[in-house]
C-alpha cells in the first residue's frame, strides 16, 4: 500500500487517494466538489460522503487507514483540557480542529479533513509544538469546540483581539437571513450565533441571565432548561450583547432600570420567525428572555398533538358543535394554545367566520381574524369579545378566560349561537368547573354553556435512537396505578439513555396527554348543585374519563415516552379523589 502524506495539496494527490480506496471520481469532477466544499464552508470528506451517498465516519475511516492516520470519535474520548490554553480560539474554529492529548511529544489534533493545506505548519505555528494528525467527524469536532469553548468563542476572541466593538445599522439583522453567520460585526455575529444554536437545537426560548462572575446563556428544549457552554470571557461583553438585542427589539438601550418587551423578526434558512423579547433589572445587570415562535412552520394539526383514536373521535364531536364553550386548561408551557389552533385549523373553512383575540398571535393561520390585544389602549379580551359579537361570527378563540368579565362574555356569546374555544389555567378538567364558580359565574349558566374541558399536558418523547428496555420495581409501579398487566417481552417499558441525535438528554421532541370530560346530563346537575371537583372527577371516571396519569401509561406502553416523565408531569394534576 502507498503511503500518502497527511497533506494533499492537489486534486491529482486527492484523486489518487480516492482511486486507492475504491472511489472513482474523474479528475475533472473533483475540483468542482473541493471547490463547492471550500463556497459552503465544509470538510471536504463530509462533502464527498454525501455527494457519494456514504455515512461520514465510514468514509473518514477508510481515508485514514490509507493515509496511515487514526480515526477516532471524540464522544469516547476524555479530552484533557488543560491542553486547550495551548491554542488560541481562532485557530481552533479557523481550521476546524481540536486539540486531544499530548502523545509522543507531540500534541495530537483530530481535524475531519486532512487535506487542509497547511494545516500542520499552522497549528506547529500556533502552539510552538509538533503536531500529530488524527481524524474524527465533523460534528464530533463542532460538539466539542462547544462544549469545551462555547457558542461564539471564535467572535468574543476576535473582539478581545481588536478590542474594539462595532454596531451595524439598528435594522441589519431585521429580515435577514441568520444561517448565514458572516457578519461584519463581531457583536452582531454573537447574537447571531446564540439565536442559530437555539434553532438547531429546536429551542423555544434563550434566557439570558447575568450572574456576579459570568454570563448564563441558556436553551429551552423540549420544555426542559440547558445551559449552553459559553465563553468564560462573555461576562465583559455583557453590556454589549444585551444591548444589541434591544437594538434588535426597537428597545430603549438607554433604560435600564424598568422592565422591556420587544419583538424582533428574522428568517433562518429561509423560515419567517418571531422572537418575543422581554428584558427585566436584576442586580447583576438587565436579564433578557427571547421567545422563538416559528410562524406558520409551528402550526400542527389534531392528528399531531398525539390524541388516541377514541379521543380525536370524541374531541373533533365537541368543536364541530354549532355553539357552545370549549375549555382547555393546563400550566403555562403545556401546548394550550397549539391545541386551540389544531382545532381552528381543523374547523375553518370558507362557510364560517372565525375571529380570535390573541395575547400573542404565536401563529398566522389563512382565513381567521386575529387580533393582537393591547391593553394600554384598552384592548382587551372583554372588549375584543364585546367588539367579536357585533362581527358577525360563526366561531370566536379567546386566548386566555383571566377574570369575571371575560366568562360572562363568553358564556353569553355561546348561549347566543356562537362556537367559543378558550383557555383557563387549573391543575384538572374537573377544577376548572369551580375555577368558574369562584369566579362569580352562576352554576346554571356554566352546565348550560360548557360542553367540554381539556386538560393536558406536553411530556417529552424518547430518542428512539438510543431508548433500551428497562425493568422497573413493579411494586412502585402499583402505587402510581400503573398497568403491569400489560408489559410484555414483546411490549417493554422504556428508559432514556442520550446519544448525539437527543445531545446526550435521552429524549427528542414532545407529545400531548390529555383528559378529556364532556359536560354531559349526568356532570351538569352536579354543577347546579355546586359539587367539589373531586366529585365531579369521579363521577366522570364512573363514565370512561381517563386521568392525565392514565393517558401517559398509554405513551409509556407504546414506547413514545418513560415512567419518570409521566410521574413529572402529572404530579400536581393527580389530585386525591374523595
């Protein structure tokens, strides 16, 4: 076997290389891959993995037993990081590499394509030290910059470098494309960066949050809060990354004692997204909240939420009435108004008018009237309600039932021939009867009005890339009325375990569960005759109710989700049944 030289510098060198392992690519060909690698910023390797349909690894494996290199995944290596003040940042993102270990005096660097030129020279350069090649995929080295250097390490090192910091327009970043991150300011790049890592990490918020010696970023994914590593030099641009998001915001950068909210709007990849900003005073400097609402991409279906077939029936029965009030309810986070929206989706058509008073609109659907309220000029939900009535409508969406007024509109809207869908916060379907009670709502008026309550919850789903069967203590499975019965060799329990797909957490995307009680003949004299919610929770299991516990077990048999995420949701909702 021929023995190549860690640094192929010409098509010629590359092509023979390729020819020696079994890959034939014409001479004329492979400039016009190197040079559509170098446009897009990749590894040549990665690019020629998918222009060939093979997995990055296998290829890069191959490459390097012909160049007589090591290839290893980084994931199962302990990076000694001690080596890391050995490099400067800017090399490190520059080349796309990373330092390992010390082996053999020399330092070892894995780097995904080895036909970088001069690639050796620049890092002996850099560290004053021999250098040794190994090779590793591209995204094992990007998961360990980050990891070890953090989000937009090679931006704040660039801005230390120069010491100097520069705004662009006010307007530059409104509009614009954020996949592509060459910016020319160095805090604007920053931004740009936090915002993208929260995108592909299919992240609903980024918070902010300064703290006395650094600078916090963290990630919402999933619903659960990730801290992302993050430069340890971040806390002296702290004032200057939040300002350019209150630039970004059309905020007062010049206020900083009172509370802000803002909006920004941009596009990644081609997608229109709403960033809801929101600044509030701590005593380390100004906390800074974005939430990301991806317009029209968000939007799902009833057939999304993760309904079984029984309840999809029994809920596409209760918003396909000509009138009536249907609630759901649940905490801030648990998909309220995902839900209300699917049911929009699903109704709306060109025979019916829908109008919708929103606090935000998270979504822009074709065909309903939304109305953004603005309580500072008085519009409010009530008065957007009173307004919807002399509008003509078929169906009307309240974003939120807050206060006396609100409900007494609404239940007069559905008693009037009108469809009304609308949220409530309580723990359960059966507390949302007395949450109206004690909201001064006549029992008579509410059996006469309501006529469903969805309580649900979002739990997060297993990465099916790396979930293992488990075997659980069955007695505390009892406890929490789980259905040993039904688990079989064929039909396991579940454990999270993480992988690179899921970024180690176990879990992937999120699901609904759900507890559907229909207001029927039998729950409206219990509502006249002012019963407790236990009351009314157990009369509705005697019919068939199944609890938000119990539709959990069901995610949990089919294998879409754990025992302890299910036990993490439900708890404040399992209430004591009297």
């Amino acid at each position: 076997m021929a023995c190549f030289t860690p640094m192929l510098k010409s098509a010629t060198h590359i092509s023979q290389l390729l020819d020696q392992i079994g890959i034939d690519l014409s001479e004329d060909h492979l400039p016009e891959l190197i040079q559509e690698a170098h446009d897009n910023e990749r590894p040549l390797p990665a690019h020629l993995a998918e222009h060939l349909q093979l997995k990055e690894d296998e290829l890069l494996t191959t490459i390097a037993t012909a160049m007589e290199l090591p290839f290893e995944r980084l994931k199962e290596i302990e990076i000694e990081s001690t080596l890391l003040d050995c490099v400067p940042p800017k090399a490190i993102f520059q080349y796309n590499t990373i330092p390992l270990r010390e082996e053999n005096n020399a330092l070892l660097f894995a780097t995904a394509d080895p036909f970088t030129h001069g690639l050796i020279d620049a890092l002996q350069l850099a560290t004053a030290r021999r250098v040794r090649l190994l090779l590793s995929p591209i995204d094992d080295i990007t998961e360990a910059s980050r990891k070890f250097y953090g989000v937009g390490a090679e931006t704040l090192d660039q801005m230390m470098e120069n010491n100097q910091l520069d705004f662009d327009d006010e307007n530059d970043l409104l509009k614009q494309d954020l996949s592509d991150l060459d910016q020319e300011a160095s805090v604007v790049k920053f931004v740009n960066q936090v915002i993208w890592e929260a995108y592909k990490d299919r992240a609903t918020d980024i918070h902010i949050e300064p703290m006395e010696t650094d600078l916090r970023i963290r990630y919402r994914i999933d619903g659960v809060l990730r801290e992302t590593p993050m430069p340890p030099q971040l806390k002296r641009f702290q004032s200057s990354v939040i300002s350019r998001i209150k630039v970004m915001a059309n905020m007062d950068i010049a206020e900083k004692r009172l509370p802000q909210d803002g909006r920004i709007s941009i596009r990644i990849r081609g997608e229109e997204i709403d960033v809801r900003v929101s600044t509030m005073p701590t005593v380390y400097g100004e906390s800074v909240s974005l939430r990301l609402l991806m317009r029209g991409g968000g939007l799902i279906t009833m057939s999304d939420l993760g309904l079984n077939e029984y309840d999809t029936q029994q809920l596409t029965k209760m918003i396909t009435r000509p009138h009536g009030i249907l609630l759901v309810t649940g905490p801030t986070g648990s998909g309220k108004s995902t839900s209300l929206y699917a049911w929009l989706h699903t109704i709306n058509s060109v025979d019916k008018r829908i109008m919708s008073a929103e606090d935000p609109i998270e979504y822009e659907m074709a065909g309903v009237n939304q109305v953004q309220m603005r309580p500072e000029i008085g519009l409010t939900f009530s008065s957007a309600l009173r307004t919807f009535l002399r509008q003509d409508p078929d169906v009307i969406m309240v974003g939120e039932i807050r206060d006396r007024e609100t409900a007494e509109i609404a239940i007069r809207a559905a008693l009037t021939g009108h469809l009304v869908f609308s949220t409530i916060h309580t723990n359960d379907s059966a507390s949302t009867v007395t949450r109206l009670l004690d909201m001064g709502i006549e029992p008579f008026l509410v059996s006469s009005s309501v006529e469903g309550i969805v309580a649900q919850r979002l739990i997060r789903g297993l990465c099916t890339a790396c979930r293992r069967p488990v075997e659980l203590d069955q007695s505390l499975l009892k406890e929490h009325g789980f259905p040993i019965e039904k688990v079989t060799p064929e039909n396991p329990i579940y454990e999270a375990v993480g992988c690179d797909e899921c970024r180690g957490s176990g879990y992937r995307g999120r699901s609904g569960i759900f507890e559907i009680l229909p207001i029927n003949d039998e729950i409206r004299p219990l509502i006249v005759a002012h019963a407790t919610a236990s009351s009314i929770k157990q009369a509705s299991l005697e019919m068939g109710m199944k609890t938000l516990r119990q539709d959990g077990w069901e995610k949990v048999l089919q294998g879409i989700t754990t025992v302890d995420e299910i036990l993490r949701v439900t708890e404040e909702a399992e209430t004591e049944i009297n």
